[in-house]
C-alpha cells in the first residue's frame, strides 16, 4: 500500500511587541525564540530517520512561514547532501495562508478592537462558527484542497507543509470529527508543531494523524 505523509508545521513565535492581531498583515518576522523554535523543529524533521526523506516544502507566502520553512530546510538540506542528493527549495501555497480576520490590525480588548464596541459585537456573536472573518468550514477547504492535491501528486512520499494556527487545527478537526467548527480556546497546535497527516494514495483515506511539539521547552 502507497501512502503520502504531510506534515502540518504551524510558524515560531512572531515579533510582536504591540500585541497587534497581524493575521494577512505583511511586516510580521520571527522574533529571535520564534528562530530559535523552527529551527529546532527543523533538526527534529531532518534528524528523524521517519521524517528526513521529505521531498518537498511548502509554505503560506507570509514572512514568519517563510522564515520557519526555511530554517526547517536548511536542516533537510544538510542531511540531504550529506546523502548526495540535492537540495529542495521553497514553494508558497495561497492555500496555506492565515485565516481572514476583520480584526486585523487591532489589538484585541483595546482601542479599534475592544469588544465592548457596539461595531464589534456581532463579529463575537459566536465563537463556534466564527463571524468575524473567514469561516473555519473555508479555512478547511483550502487546506484539504491542497493536501488533497499533494497526495496525488507525491504518491508514496513525505512533504512539509508551513502554516498557521488556525488553517491547521480547522483541517485536523474536519478530519477528526467531520466539521471544521471548533472552540479556538481549545486548540492543540503550539508554535512550531508539527501535526502528520497520512492518506492513503488509493483511496485518500486518512490513514493515521500524529502530534509532536519539538519546540515546546525553547526559551
């Protein structure tokens, strides 16, 4: 049986002083942790005798992705050459990108973004199906379009793919439960984890999903 494993990389912590919500904002890089976590994430991919045979990257096209994919390459690409191979490079996905927010640019509980504000209350009228911006069943489309798409086209192989909180846990609770609605307090996606989906290149059921947090004790 031919299987085709993508790895699920949520971005390293961000460079955010403000504590604006950045959402699609462009400007937005890793702080120095955030570098610190993707690339240990990195060594944890290209170390793992399970995980280094990756033979493609994606990312969401924003700079803290980009940032985390490429650290996350440049360790796949030592052990690459190492091997006599040569080296990937980087391919941003749309598809992959953080989820449309009307709150862009606020900081939430302050100013533009204080909830108390009569124009913000029905974007909070429910947490469950979020009105607010994009909706989590959206969100789970795209990122099972493009998984779906990379299965076809990486039969029997691994690829990682860079993103963002949401994008991802919208997608593993679609597969887990059958709907992408969730309540975001209760998601299991921490900076610089890595959430494996397997599907079988037969049939596109999903085989197996697996959760590790490699950049959980970085400081």
């Amino acid at each position: 049986m031919s299987a085709t494993t993508i790895h699920f990389v949520r971005h390293g912590k961000v460079f955010n002083p403000d504590h604006l919500l950045y959402e699609r904002l462009p400007g937005f890089h890793l702080s120095n942790r955030g570098r610190r976590m993707a690339e240990t994430t990195g060594r944890y991919i290209a170390e793992n005798p399970q995980t280094n045979t990756v033979s493609a990257v994606f990312s969401s096209p924003l700079e803290r992705t980009r940032e985390t994919a490429g650290a996350i390459l440049e360790a796949l690409n030592q052990v690459r050459a190492a091997r006599g191979e040569d080296s990937l490079g980087l391919v941003t996905d749309e598809r992959l990108i953080e989820a449309g927010n009307e709150f862009r640019g606020t900081r939430i509980g302050y100013g533009e973004g204080a909830l108390w504000r009569p124009a913000n209350w029905k974007l909070i009228a429910n947490l469950y199906k979020p009105s607010w911006g994009e909706t989590y069943r959206h969100i789970a489309a795209r990122m099972d379009d493009f998984a779906r798409e990379k299965v076809s086209e990486y039969p029997g192989q691994q690829i990682v793919a860079v993103s963002h909180e949401s994008p991802i846990f919208s997608y593993r609770h679609m597969l887990e439960t059958g709907h992408a609605e969730h309540w975001m307090f209760l998601r299991r996606t921490a900076l610089a984890s890595v959430t494996s989906v397997t599907y079988d290149n037969e049939s596109g059921r999903v085989l197996s999903l697996a959760y590790a947090d490699p950049a959980a004790d970085v400081q």
